[in-house]
C-alpha cells in the first residue's frame, strides 16, 4: 500500500472503530430490554408446545397488520 492511502486509510478505520464502539454502548442497554421483555411474553404464554407458541405468535403478527 503507497504512502499516502495509508495516511488516508488508518484515521478513518480509526473512525470507524470509535463510532462502532459508541453505538454498541448505546444499544446494549435496548438489546437487553428487548430480550427480556420477548423472555417474558414467551414465559406467560400459555402454549404447551414450541409449535404453539409459533402459531400464537404468527396470529398476533397477523393480527397487527404487519
């Protein structure tokens, strides 16, 4: 690699890494909130079986409108 694309490349994969950084930090703490709650609806279901809960879920999507 010449010099000068080096000089170009190296600060802004620097940038890039502390950008990423900073987003990871801030979605951490959303990642863990989605999850839990997702953990939560799955627990109170009722469904006996994996495939139930599939079921429920794909009413409740389709009952969204989504």
């Amino acid at each position: 690699m010449n010099e000068i694309s080096e000089m170009w490349s190296l600060p802004w994969h620097e940038l890039q890494h502390s950008l990423a950084n900073g987003l990871a930090a801030q979605a951490a703490p959303l990642v863990a909130g989605i999850i839990m709650a997702r953990k939560a609806q799955v627990s109170s279901l009722s469904a006996p079986s994996w495939l139930a809960r599939a079921r429920a879920q794909v009413q409740q999507v389709a009952g969204r409108g989504l």
